[in-house]
C-alpha cells in the first residue's frame, strides 16, 4: 500500500520525513486533522526494517491521537512521531535536540507530548532546541499527575462506567481484573487498582517488570503471558501493545469486559463481530485511556495540576453515554464513539469558517 493509500485510509493531512545523517535521526511525523487546535504527538521509537510499517503506525497513533481530543472537546488534533533506529544506539544528546529543531520547522503546528518511546530525561534534551514540547512540567510530576499517572486513573473512571453497565454495581471492589502487561502504563494502571478492594493478575513477557510489581505486592498472582487470556476475571485489561488479541485469544477469554490502555487491543475490527457473539462488552482502549489528553491540555492552558483530578471524572459520563447510545442503536461502540467524535471535528469546523 502507498503513503498516499496509507493518508487516505488515516483521513491525515499531512505526513513529513525528517533525515539528519550526522546523528542517525530518521523520522516520520504525521498531523492527521488540526481543526480542533496542534496536533498533539505521541512518540515511539523503534528499530524499524519496513517504512511501509513505519508509516502505517505512525499514522494509526495521529488517527486515535485525534479522536481522544475529540471525544473529550479538547483542543489539540492528533498527531505522531515514529524515530526509526534502535533506542540504545542511536538516542543521545545531539540526536534529541536534532528532533527538537525538526519539530521547531513545524512553525507550533505540532506538539510533543511525553510518551513511552521519549522520557523524561529526553524531552529534556529535546526542549533545548525546542519550546513545542508538553508532559515535563514538574507541578504535575510532584503532585501525581503526570501523563502516565493521568492515563491511568482516567482508566478506572471509564471502567467504573463500563462495570456499571455491564455488572450493575457502582464500584469495582470486589472485582477481579487481568492486566496484561506491566510496563510504565501497566504497573501505573496496578497501582491504582490497589487503592481499592480488588484481586488482581498479571503477566508480562519481560520478568524485571514483572519483579517490580512483586516487591511491591507480595502475593500478588502471575501467570505466564499466554496464560492470562484463560483467567477468570471481572475485566481483562490489556496495557501490552496496540493490536494485540487474536482470534484465538478471544476464544480463550473468560471475562465480562475487555479493554486496555492502548488506543485499541484487537489485531482488527473484524474481531469485534466475533466479540459482538460472546457476552464480553468491549470498550476499545481509546475511549477510556485520554487522562493523559486531559492532563497536556491543563498543562498547556496552565491550569493548576489539581484540575487534572477534577477533570477525569469527564471519562466516567462519556464512556457511560457512548456505552448506552451503543446499546440502543445496536451499534458497536467503536463505531458510536467515532460518530461522535467526528460530529464534533465537524461542528468545530462549520463554527470556524465564521473566523
């Protein structure tokens, strides 16, 4: 499939590679719609071999980059950038403040948000090159609201909606969830589920991480990775990666709600037929996952860090509308959610041809 096939599909603008050969800095950067405001960028890094692959991922994280703002009203497009290389080799200082005069050619159409593939200590680097950059203001790392820390409590505000729907109670103790994965996001998502009364399983292909969350709760119960989709469980959470349930696995499963922390954790959307014959409610990732949304839009109208706790509460009401709207139309929720979605990019467009 060609960049153009590739744009079309996305509905994306505008798709721009980036080279500097002096510091092995390649880079495909996406802004899929800027109507709502900049196109805010999630990063990943990966030692790609295909571009067509490259590309093809890129624009998939600007599409739902976009929709999460718009399901939320907030005033950021979505945008991506996939870095080509492997981390350990190529990320250093000079590599990163590169990036950051790349980003700076964009004239403030994009902003980089921080993200799994740019750490704290990079986005440092990055910012002195360049001032586009969001997710490194210390208020919010020094009162729990940091992007990572935003994603996840926002996911037990939209899965008190889905649990609510699906099981008819108004909290989730008492439940037992099946996280999948626990990585930054992962073990974050865990932390906030043991401030309540739950029974938690994980599993994670790398055994460092899964250690972490050992020492920190003995007892805690671990499977192995392919394990986990057989567990008996309230909710199956999947914090691994983007696309990651096969057809098989959804014949494995054994809960009553599906989701995840990544934007969607089907391999395609023509899984979610075969789901639509189980029991199990499916709420895809990108419904439930944009406290980090909330917590880089406050950051950029600098709001007080507070206001993020006050704000998250908003996933709650729009996972239980787009839950119930689903139900009554007989439609999936994806669908529903990016009907929505797009009728709001599309008012805000109509309201500003009146500028």
């Amino acid at each position: 499939m060609e960049i153009f096939d590739l744009m079309q599909s996305t509905n994306s603008n505008e798709v721009v590679f980036f080279e500097e050969p002096s510091v092995n800095l390649r880079a495909i950067i996406v802004m899929n719609d800027t109507v709502l405001g900049p196109a805010l960028a999630t990063c990943r890094i990966f030692d790609f071999k295909n571009l067509e692959k490259a590309s093809k991922i890129a624009l998939q994280m600007a599409y739902y980059n976009t929709y999460r703002s718009a399901l939320l009203r907030r005033s950021f497009g979505g945008g991506s950038i996939v870095l080509l290389g492997d981390a350990d080799k190529v990320k250093n200082e000079m590599y990163l403040r590169a990036l950051g005069i790349f980003i700076n050619k964009l004239n403030g159409k994009l902003f980089l948000a921080r993200s799994s593939g740019i750490g704290h200590k990079d986005m440092h680097e990055i910012k002195r090159e360049s001032d586009y950059l969001l997710g490194i203001d210390e208020r919010y790392m020094k009162t729990g609201n940091s992007p990572v820390e935003a994603i996840a409590k926002g996911m037990i505000w939209g899965l008190k909606a889905a649990v609510k729907e699906k099981i008819g109670v108004d909290s989730i103790n008492n439940l037992t969830f099946a996280v999948q994965g626990v990585g930054e996001v992962g073990a974050n998502f865990v932390k906030e589920l043991l401030k309540f009364d739950t029974n938690i399983i994980v599993t994670d292909t790398i055994y460092d991480k899964i250690k972490v969350i050992q020492d920190k709760v003995p007892g805690i119960k671990v499977v192995k990775p392919k394990e986990i989709y057989k567990q008996k469980c309230d909710v199956f959470v999947s914090c691994a990666f983007n696309n990651i349930i096969e057809e098989e696995d959804i014949q494995q499963l054994n809960c009553k709600i599906l989701t995840g922390s990544t934007n969607t954790v089907l391999k395609t959307e023509k899984l979610e037929k075969a789901l639509a014959k189980t029991d199990i409610l499916y709420v895809p990732g990108y419904i439930i996952n944009g406290g980090e949304i909330i917590q880089l839009s406050n950051e950029y109208a600098h709001k007080d860090p507070e206001s993020v706790e006050a704000e998250l509460p908003e996933i709650y009401d729009i996972t239980l509308k787009l839950i119930q709207q689903a139900k009554e139309e007989n439609k999936s929720i994806n669908k529903v959610a990016m009907e929505t979605a797009k009728k709001y990019i599309n008012d805000v467009a109509t309201i500003k041809k009146l500028k």
